[in-house]
C-alpha cells in the first residue's frame, strides 16, 4: 500500500467504529423471525384473560392463575398465591361491572421453554374514566398450558426494563436516515436503518477524497453477555474491528480497537454526541496507530433532505 492511501485508509477504518459495528451484508437480508408456538399461545392467554375479565368470569380468570402465583400492585403491595389473588379479583369485579379490559403486549420473552416474560400495558376502560397501567408478567408452562406465576403493576410513568435490542437502542434511533459530513475533504456520507426484527442499527457510509474512496458497513447492538452496546465493522479495503459503548444521555461514547487494511492496529475513543434532528456530532480521542499518537478528529453531520 502506498503512503499516499494511507492516511485516507486508516481514516476509513477508524471512522467506522463512530456509531456502531457490522457484520455482513448477507446478514441484513434475513427474514424477520416469527412467533414461536409459545409465544403465539401467551399472546392468545392474555387476550382471553382480558375477555374473561370484561365479562367478569371468574372461573375463567382463575384457570389462568398458577397455584403459587403471586401480584404486585403499584404501592408495592403483594398478594400470594392463587386463593388470594382470585379472593382479590372477586371483591374487584364488583365494583367494575360494565368495564372494559384491553391488554397491550409489547414483548415476550421466553427465558427457558418453560419460563416467558411479557411486557405490557393495560387499559381500564370505565364508564366515566380510563385507566392505563403498565406491567410485568412472569408465565410458566405447566402441563402444556401456560399460566401466570407473577404480575407486577408498574407506577404510573415507569416503564418495563428494555428486554428487546429495539428497546435497548431506542436511545439511538434518532440516527437513522440519510447523512452528510459538513467537512468537505474526506466528504462522509452515511446511511443508518434497522436490521430485519429491528435486532441491531446497520450503517453504510462512503468516504471519498480527491484521491480515494472507501465503503464501510456497521452494526451495533446489545451484548447480552457483557451487558453492554457492541459494535463490528468492516470496510472495503479490508479493514475491520470492534468497540464496545456506554450511553451517556445523548452521548455515547465507545473504546475501539481496529486492524488497518496493512495489519496495523488502531485504536481510539469515538465520543457520538446528539445536536438536534438535524445535526450530530463525532470526535475521535487518544486516537493511535500501531502505539503512535494522531491527532484528534471531529467531524459534524448535517441530515440530507430530499
């Protein structure tokens, strides 16, 4: 490799590791998956519980209750066990004959082919009010039946922890579209959007010089073994790496190490800072090659219009 690509190619490299990783493009081709039986037979539970509810059958609602169960209400208050909670649910009903129950899932989750976690919110609909409570449900599957061990009344305003990788990178959804550096020389355009299921943020960006040009394709998403974003990269000049991120608000920030297209080895940390809709900002930091210092890096991003 000549010098004069150099520079241009390390540049490629270590600017991937700004917002995110990849893996191959193949990858981003895949189908979104489907719902599992299991998932599908929760999700047709907790519809049926609602209905039950709304015609106040209590035989119903207790069959969904697994013996040990237990309830959590919004104070914080626990209910324990099945006879409890159906004694509770009969004094309930009482009072909310005419009412209308409607259940939102926003996940579920199997944890072991016996065990699921949903989130979701529920919707009381009274004559003269409305009521909405979000919540955390733990079923295990008994006999072939799912049934309720655990429901847990969120407090109004809080939300159920993020289980999906949507939900954990929610905080950076606001990159997605179309990008352009407003420094000329090396121009970066950048394209951010969803993978299939919304399972990891894809990036494709170009960096082009008047001598150059390198295409770059990302990933970023959760690791669930270390608990923490995670990002891979590889560019067309053969380049690749990874960083792993921690969030700050609006800004996260990322420790990277990237091999170079000559076997060199980059390092740095990317600070990606949120503007407003329409502007973004990434600095490089403690940027080296092979243990050598390079200067820092900042570079702006404008949101392309149409």
């Amino acid at each position: 490799m000549s010098r004069r690509r150099g520079p241009l190619l390390a540049l490629a490299a270590l600017l991937a590791l700004l917002v995110g990783g990849a893996l191959l493009k193949s990858l981003t081709a895949q189908e979104s998956k489907k719902p599992s039986q299991d998932e599908q037979a929760i999700r047709q539970a907790v519809t049926a519980y609602a209905d039950a509810f709304s015609k106040g059958d209590l035989d119903q609602l207790t069959a969904y209750w697994d013996p040990e169960a237990e309830h959590i209400d919004e104070s914080g208050k626990i209910t324990q066990g099945r006879d409890a909670i159906v004694a509770l649910l009969r004094n309930n009903l009482r009072g909310l004959k005419g009412c209308k129950l409607a259940m939102d899932i926003k996940s579920v989750r199997l944890i072991t082919p016996e065990v699921a976690l949903e989130d979701g919110q529920a919707t009381l609909t009274k004559p003269d009010d409305t009521v909405t409570t979000p919540y955390t449900a733990v079923w295990v599957k008994k006999d072939g039946h799912w049934k309720l061990r655990s429901i847990r009344d969120l407090p109004e305003g809080e939300e159920p922890a993020p289980t999906t990788p949507a939900e954990r990178l929610k905080g950076m959804e606001w990159v997605i579209g179309d990008w352009q550096s407003v420094e000329a020389t090396p121009a970066v355009s950048l394209n951010c959007h969803w993978a299939p299921n919304k399972s990891f943020l894809l990036f494709d960006y170009h960096i082009k010089s008047d001598k150059d040009e390198t295409s770059t394709t990302m990933r970023i998403g959760w690791d669930p073994v270390n608990e923490q974003f995670h990002s891979w990269y590889f560019d067309s000049a053969g380049g690749y790496g990874e960083g792993s991120w921690t969030r700050d608000g609006k800004t996260w920030v990322s420790e990277t190490t990237g091999v170079l297209p000559d076997a060199r080895i980059g390092t740095a940390r990317y600070i990606v800072r949120f503007v407003d809709d329409k502007t973004w900002q990434w600095q490089s930091r403690n940027r080296a090659v092979d243990g050598r210092p390079l200067a820092d890096v900042d570079v702006r991003f404008v949101r392309k219009t149409n």
